[in-house]
C-alpha cells in the first residue's frame, strides 16, 4: 500500500504541474521547451509545497489533492555495517 501512495502522491503533482504548465502556456506567448522544460517541474514544485505545507498545518485532508490523504508510512530499518 505505501508503494502505491508514494506513486499517486508524486504523480498527482506531477499532472498538475503539467496542467499549469499547459494553462499558462494558452495565456503567455512561450515555446514548448520553455514549458516543459521550466514551468512544469516550478509548477509542480510548487504544486507540491503548498499542498503538503497545508496538509501539515491547516487539515490533513489538503492530502487528497496530492492524490491520497496521508503521507506513506515506512517502517525505520536498522542499518547495519558490513563488518558486523
């Protein structure tokens, strides 16, 4: 299950960066290198920070705009040297 909640997670900003992107591009006169190329990874970072920023301090459900409602859960693995 965390697999697939860490795939939608960054999936969903990753199409709404592309959906900005393309957006923006009807509104300005811009090349389609200076869109995929520049705006799509800024959209969705940005996408991406405010989502998260806001699911962390205003309401978990601000989640399901990155696609699921809460962050995956890893389980801590105990890291060993090669020595021992």
């Amino acid at each position: 299950m965390n697999f697939y909640v860490s795939l939608l997670r960054s999936g969903v900003p990753a199409v709404a960066g592309w959906l900005v992107a393309v957006a923006l591009r009807h509104g300005l006169d811009l090349d389609v290198t200076a869109v995929t190329g520049i705006l799509t990874p800024v959209a969705t970072f940005a996408y991406y920070g405010v989502f998260r920023f806001a699911e962390e301090n205003l309401s978990p459900w601000f989640g399901w705009l990155l696609g699921y409602a809460r962050p995956p859960q890893y389980e801590s693995a105990m890291l060993t040297s090669p020595n021992s």
